[in-house]
C-alpha cells in the first residue's frame, strides 16, 4: 500500500484511511480469492474519494497496471459490502 501511494504521492493521513479501509474488509472476507494488491489500490481510492483529491480510479489502474473496470468492480463491490456512502 506504501508502494501504491509513493507512486501517487498520497498523503499519510490518505494511507492510513486506506490501511483502515483495508481492515474492514479483510475482516468482512472481502479479500479471500482477491490480489491484495488491487483491494490495497481501492481502499486508498475510497480514502481519497472521502477526502475529495484530485485522483481518479484511472490513476490506480496505470500505477496497478491493471484494467480501469476491474477495479471499478471491485470498488463497487467494496462500498456496497463495507456499507460506505463515498461521494
């Protein structure tokens, strides 16, 4: 997650809501049969979504080297099962 957010240049109060994010669900069984890498992305995109900075999905994606919609997805997916309300 550190990796992902040096190459954003988030900053630490983003990573640690992303590091939160990422307990909630792996406490749900979000993340059994996932890349871990990719839910990592997504938590620090709905922290960053939260705190209203610039950064889009896409940026996670190129950093991720991972396709757009399937983190959409799993955003989606994420928020719904985390009960999230992420403007």
């Amino acid at each position: 997650m550190n990796d992902i957010a040096s190459k954003l240049s988030l900053r630490t109060l983003i990573i640690d809501a992303g590091k939160r994010y990422y307990k909630l669900a792996f406490d749900k069984n979000f993340i059994q049969g996932r890349n871990t890498n990719e839910i990592a992305g997504v938590c620090l995109y709905i922290a960053c979504r939260r705190e209203k900075t610039p950064h889009l999905l896409i940026d996670f994606s190129d950093v991720l080297k991972v396709n757009v919609y399937k983190l959409g997805s799993i955003y989606l997916k994420l928020v719904q099962r985390l009960f999230l309300e992420v403007p």
